[in-house]
C-alpha cells in the first residue's frame, strides 16, 4: 500500500508556524512514499493585485519570503524526510511571474527567472515541480484548482464537480475547505462507479489575510490529507488541524497543548 500525504496552501510568509512545525514531525514519523504541496506554497503578497497602487507594490519581500520558504519548510522537511517531494504551482506561486508579464511586459523574457521553483532552489532541495492533473492512483489525478474555474462553500463539492468532469477521482487545493464528496452512478446491470472529490484545507493563519478584511472571517478549514493507494483504488483521509495546530492520525496526536501547573499553555 502505497502512502502519500497532501498538503496545501501554506502562503508562506503567512503560514501558521505551529501547525506546520507538527505537521513536518508528522512527516518525518510517517516517511510517505510521496510528499505533496499542492499549491500556494508562497503567498507572494507584495506582486498581487491587492497591493497594486499602494505602498506595498514596492515593498520587494519577494526573495525575503523566498527565504522564509527554504528555512521553515523545505529545510525542516528535508531534516526528516529524504524521499519524493513533489510542489504544485497555485495562483498565489504565479504572482512573480504574472507581475512581470502584466506590469513590466519588456521584461516579460525574464519571467523564467522568478519562477518559485528557481526562487525556492527546487534543485537544491530536492523538491520536483509538478504538472497540473498528475496521477497519484488509479482513477485518480491532483490539481491546485485555480486550473478550472467554478467554486462551491461546500467542502469537497468544488472537487467533486471537477470529478465528475474528469471522470476521476480529484484531489486539490485551492479553496481552503476540508471536505470529501462521493457520488455513484451506474446500475446492477452495468455495475456502480464511485467518484469523490477531496479538498485538503490549509496551514495559513487566516488571520494574516489581510484581503480578508477586519475579522478574518472565512468559510476555511485547517488541515491536510493522506492517500493510501492500491493496485485498484485509492482511499483518500482527511486530517483535521485544530486551532492549537494539533491533529490525530492513526490513533496519535501531534503537537497538543496542554496547561502547566502555572496554568499556563505549554507544547506537550
């Protein structure tokens, strides 16, 4: 049984620390087969469309929040995990790039150059850049989800109307949410086919969104996912990260909180 865990939308420099430092534990516990970040591993705030016409614009955070990637992910992972690590590009990874065509089109010849694979040392790491609708299984393909356009607030459905499209099981990222969706179609003539589609949530602070607003409010869920993957199916799990970034999987829990006798919070 082939094991690989999912794990998407970090937006790095606005991850939330906690919850990633027990996830990367986690990793180097369980050594998938294959380790996924399936998109938006970089917000890349400062090119956006958000800051564009404010003092933002020229902030130049972009290799600084590089940094923050290399020193607080990919070298924690590669500390406790040296097997295949695969990174999706989401829309947040394009910005560079899409700052550099959009708003400096004689440089556009350069867009290669701010790619985040070349910005974040893929090479150096280890890491490999994956291409959108990868096979992860049988019957069974991974996108970010900025590919496709269409999004529902209800978990798992944005994945699930990408599945039945596909005619595949679809993991992704993208929206935030933590869901898992299944539909059967079919009869007792020509037999039954079950699709799901599984979105993996996120490790962000939303609270470090400022295109959220006063409040932060958001329809997101914390979390990541986890593939078991057989000659003939795959069986998608969805992990649910807490607010104090813990999280169980097979029966243990990562990073929990406790009070000491001060009464105050300690990591356990």
């Amino acid at each position: 049984m082939k094991r690989i865990v999912v794990i998407s939308d970090l937006q790095i420099p606005y991850h939330d620390r906690r919850a990633l430092k027990n996830v990367v534990r986690f990793i180097g516990d369980f050594q998938p087969d294959l380790l996924i970040q399936i998109g938006d591993l970089n917000d890349y705030e400062t090119p956006s469309r958000w800051n564009l016409g404010t003092k933002l614009e020229y902030a130049q955070r972009v290799k600084s929040d590089s940094e923050v990637t290399k020193r607080e992910f990919f070298a924690p992972v590669r500390e406790v995990y040296d097997g295949l690590f695969k990174v999706f590009e989401g829309n947040h990874d394009l910005r560079p790039r899409t700052y550099l065509s959009d708003k400096a089109p004689a440089l556009a010849e350069f867009s290669d150059d701010v790619h985040f694979s070349k910005l974040l040392d893929f090479d150096g790491f280890g890491v490999e850049l994956a291409e959108p609708f990868m096979k992860l299984g049988p019957g069974t393909v991974g996108i970010h989800g900025h590919e496709i356009k269409g999004m529902s607030q209800i978990a798992g459905t944005t994945a699930f109307n990408h599945a039945t499209k596909a005619n595949a099981n679809v993991i992704m990222g993208h929206t935030h949410r933590l869901g898992i969706r299944r539909g059967t179609t079919g009869n007792a003539t020509t037999g039954f086919t079950t699709r799901w589609g599984f979105e993996v949530g996120h490790l962000m602070d939303p609270s470090k969104a400022q295109y959220l607003g006063a409040g932060a409010v958001a329809n997101w869920q914390k979390g990541f996912g986890l593939l078991y993957v057989g000659n003939q199916d795959v069986s998608p799990v969805e992990v649910d990260v807490h607010r104090d970034g813990s999280f169980v999987v097979e029966g243990e829990r990562y990073g929990a909180l406790r009070r000491g006798a001060s009464g105050r919070f300690s990591a356990a």
